[in-house]
C-alpha cells in the first residue's frame, strides 16, 4: 500500500481509522479503491479532500505521481520512475480506512497528458461502491461513504449494446434480450428476475417479457438472465428499458431501472452516442489510420463514411480528408486488405463539423465484418470520440511503423464518431475536391437557370455517367451518355430544382467534379 498523505487535524471529525481490513467502529464504514491504470499509468495524479475543497486544500490523502500534483495537468512533464507513479497497465488497491458514515468527500484526479483512461473503483465495506472514469486534465467527482442496504439488486446491460444505430437491413439480433444482475447489498438476495420492455418512438410497447428467476445471488456476485428480445422491422427510435426485482425488499431503487436506446434507420451504422467527449489524432509526419469495425448481416452496398472532425485550434483547415474500407484478419479481426476509398472532402474553418465523404458508385459488401477508418495525412485529424459506449476490439489504429491495434491499447477504450452509411448511393457536397483547372469537362452559361450545356473532352472511355447532386447529397439527375472518341456534348436540363449550387460529377475512366450554380429563375 502507498504511504497517503494524512491530516491528523481531521481524525475526529471524518472518524478514519488505519486500515479497511481491521474492524470499524459503530458508524463507520470500510473503504478501498481498486486504482486500474492505463498504458501510461505513471500520468495519473489523485487526491481526496473534504467535500468542496480544492486541490491541494486540507488534503486527506494522496496517491499517484507526485511530480504532476494538483497543478500538472496537461503539462506533458510525468514520467516513469516519478515518486509515487503508478505501473501502466496494472490494478493497484488503495486503502482509504474507515470512514464516518455518511461522510461525503471530493475526489480529485489529474492527468499529466490531459487524456487520462485509468480508473478508480470504489468498494464500501467490501461491496462494489462508485466507479470513476479519470478524463481530461483534472476533474472533481464527489464520493459518500454511504453503507450498502442489507437487499440491493442492481441491474446493467449484457452484450449486444455495441451500436447506437444501425441500417435496419443490417438488424438481426434481438434487442434488450440480456442484461446482468449484481448483489450490491449487504447479504444474499433471492428470485432475481429481469424485465425487458421496448418501446416504439411512439411511446408504445412493442415487446415485454420477465426472465426466469434466479435462486440466489451471493453478496458481490453477478448472474446473467435473458428473454428472447425483440427484432425491430422498421425504422424508428426504441427505447429498451431494463428492471430488475428481488423476493426481498429492495433497499435501493435508483439501481434497479436502466434505459438504453437504440435508432434503427434507413441507412446510417454507428458505434457512437453523437456527442463527442473528446478527440484523437496520430500526429506523426507520416500519418497513419484510425476507426472501427462493423459486421454486416445481410448484403447491403456502403455509400459514404461519416466522420465528426474537431479542428479546434484549426490546424485542418483546408486539407483534405477521406476513408478507407478493409476487409479483416478471420482470426484476429485486424484489418487486412484494402478494399475500397472514399472520395476526399476538405475542411472549413467550422469547428466541431460532421464531414461525409462517398463511395463513388457505392461499395457492395457481403455479410461479414469490416474496418472503416479515417486517413490522417500528417496533421492530428482530430477525430472525434466517445467514452459512453465503448466495445473492446472494435477499434483499429496503425502509424509509424507499428502493426495494427486496438485504440484501447494505447489507453483510449472509446469508439469514434465515424459512421458508414448504407443503401442508397448518396453523395458528398461538402468540402467535395473540385477539378477547377480540369479542362476536360466544361459547364456553360455557369451560372444558369438550370439549363446548361455539359461537354466533355479527351475521357479514355466509350461510356460516362453523369451525376448531379443539391448541396445537401440528394441526387436530382442520374444519367449515362455515349461518348465518341472521348468527347460529349449535350445539354442538361434541371430547371426545376430549387435555386443554389449543385454539384456535377462526370465518371469514366476516372471522376471529374464541377459546380454548377442555379439562380435567376
């Protein structure tokens, strides 16, 4: 155990007693943190104090690399062999003592690099307590020492929760079928059950049933129950919502109820809960790759990827951006051959912007598991990230020399705000690349009430398809043209659309992109 920075001033009032493992007084209550550090373990800083004092203020105990402290973090100057550092990627328990009762306290954490992972799990009286997720470069988390009731049954999610939505041709597991129960009392509970009811975004139930009972469920211990679930057949939003019940009173309500979502739509796949808690990048001059797997059910043609750029300080403003699919290893999920790019888009100025980049012609893809990632060219991408979901092994990273990996080995167990897109083909506008000094297709009068004349010149093809999008990816003309020798000229008529620019992409033997501007109507 680490030897904890201690005011004696405070004995009497916070009533501690040296050692969780010896008997506490009347009152009093056992604590221990199970401290589980990521790969860089020695960043990591924590302290308690009395409830709403700052760090550094009437300290109580102290833990972690000293050099960081209170004011370290961010500032990138930890390392391994500091005094107090943590190992990486190790559980260490720190022993708290005895605790009053009812005593609340402020649990400090700082991280040196500001990306911190490890976590602080908490245990009263040998029973699993609060759990703290260190993030950011400082954070404050109140903790009560608060005695376990003599019946409590919590209740959490089992497997199958990995996606927050997902193309309703790629819905094939039943949803709210499992989830787990936890003796978090104090003595052993009795007829656990669980209950699954899923509800339409109407507000309707559309699925409930009760697993079978659970004899017994021991102090500390976790029983998984199942029911069949429910297969959504539509596109809509559903709410699953998890209970679970005991023979015995329940001493504890706020645990016995979780809700999930889950948003089944026309075309869009994704791991994350679309509010980005933070971002990554690789940095490195040679750039590299980083994003997640998906496993298509059923044959479906991917259209575009989908990606949350941060640009917060700008630094990528006006590179470009795209994806690349690969099919993966069988036996180690690893990406492994290269089956597809997008088209590259460039970003604006706009922080925190949603960036989609398409599959010319659209991607068809047999059921199995594959990896969309984002290229980073050699400027942090900053893609961003999600810590409220989270699947190990689902993301993939590789820079620098390195074999592929999972994020959570470098200590980021997070999924990424990139989503692959499905059905049908729908283009990006956005920051689409445009071949302004490619002289080889030509749109004249531009700008025009919409009818134009397209010529095309000097294309190794007997055959292009001319595709015109609105702004925001809707397709409004598909058509294919013979050419002779190479060239075309016809006219093109979209008169009827809305006033704006459009995009006009000429496909043969390569893509060439326009623009075309329809105003004066």
């Amino acid at each position: 155990m680490k030897i904890s920075t201690f005011l004696s001033t405070l004995l009497a009032f916070f009533g501690f007693i040296a050692g969780a493992n010896a008997q506490c007084a009347a009152g009093e209550v056992a604590v221990t943190v199970d401290v589980t550090t990521d790969t860089w373990g020695y960043e990591l800083y924590w302290e308690v104090t009395p409830e709403g004092d700052a760090c550094g203020v009437n300290t109580l105990f102290s833990f972690g690399n000293s050099v960081v402290g209170c004011a370290g973090g961010g500032a990138q100057a930890a390392a391994n062999g500091d005094p107090g550092a943590y190992p990486n990627n190790e559980t260490t328990t720190e022993d708290l003592g005895c605790i009053t009762a009812g005593t609340c306290l402020s649990i400090h954490t700082v991280d040196d690099y500001a990306d911190g992972s490890s976590v602080l799990a908490f245990t009263i009286d040998g029973i699993a307590a609060d759990v703290i997720n260190c993030q950011g470069a400082g954070e404050i988390t109140t903790f009560c020492a608060i005695a376990a009731a003599s019946f409590d049954a919590a209740i959490s999610v089992g497997s199958g929760a990995e996606y927050t939505v997902v193309p309703v041709t790629q819905v094939s597991a039943p949803i709210g079928s499992s989830a787990t129960i936890t003796n978090a009392g104090s003595s052993d509970i009795t007829g656990a059950v669980f209950t699954s009811t899923v509800y339409d975004g109407a507000g309707s139930v559309v699925y409930t049933e009760t697993s079978a009972s659970i004899a017994l469920v021991a102090v500390g211990a976790s029983e998984n129950a199942t029911v069949a679930g429910f297969i959504p057949t539509a596109v809509d939003t559903y709410v699953i919502e998890y209970s679970v019940a005991i023979s015995e009173i329940d001493g504890e309500f706020l645990n016995d109820t979780i809700m999930t979502s889950l948003v089944v739509s026309d075309s869009v796949y994704a791991r994350d809960n679309g509010i980005a808690t933070g971002t990554l990048g690789i940095g490195d001059p040679d750039g590299g790759q980083l994003g997640q797997s998906f496993e298509v059910t059923s044959l479906d043609t991917l259209s575009s990827v989908s990606m949350f750029i941060s640009n917060e300080l700008g630094e990528m403003t006006g590179l470009p951006i795209s994806a690349t699919i690969y099919d993966v290893d069988p036996t180690t999920g690893a990406p492994l051959n290269e089956i597809a790019s997008t088209e590259a888009v460039l970003v604006d100025v706009t922080q925190d912007s949603v960036y989609t980049c398409a599959i010319m012609n659209g991607l068809e893809l047999s059921p199995g598991t594959y990896v969309v990632v984002a290229n980073e060219t050699g400027t942090n991408i900053t893609l961003g990230t999600s810590d409220a979901i989270y699947t190990a092994g689902a993301t993939w990273v590789i820079f620098g020399g390195n074999p592929w990996a999972n994020s959570e080995d470098y200590g980021f167990p997070v999924a990424y705000l990139l989503r692959a897109n499905f059905g049908e083909v729908v283009e990006s506008t956005v920051g689409v690349l445009e071949n302004t000094n490619d002289n080889r297709v030509n749109i004249y009068p531009n700008p025009s009430t919409g009818k134009f004349t397209l010529d095309v010149s000097g294309m190794n093809t007997t055959i292009v398809d001319v595709n015109i999008t609105d702004i925001s990816g809707k397709v409004v003309m598909k058509k294919s043209y013979n050419t002779f020798n190479g060239e075309l000229t016809t006219p093109i008529n979209i008169s009827s659309v809305e006033e704006g620019i459009y995009i006009v992409r000429v496909n043969g033997n390569e893509s060439i992109v326009k623009r075309i501007v329809v105003s004066n109507k």
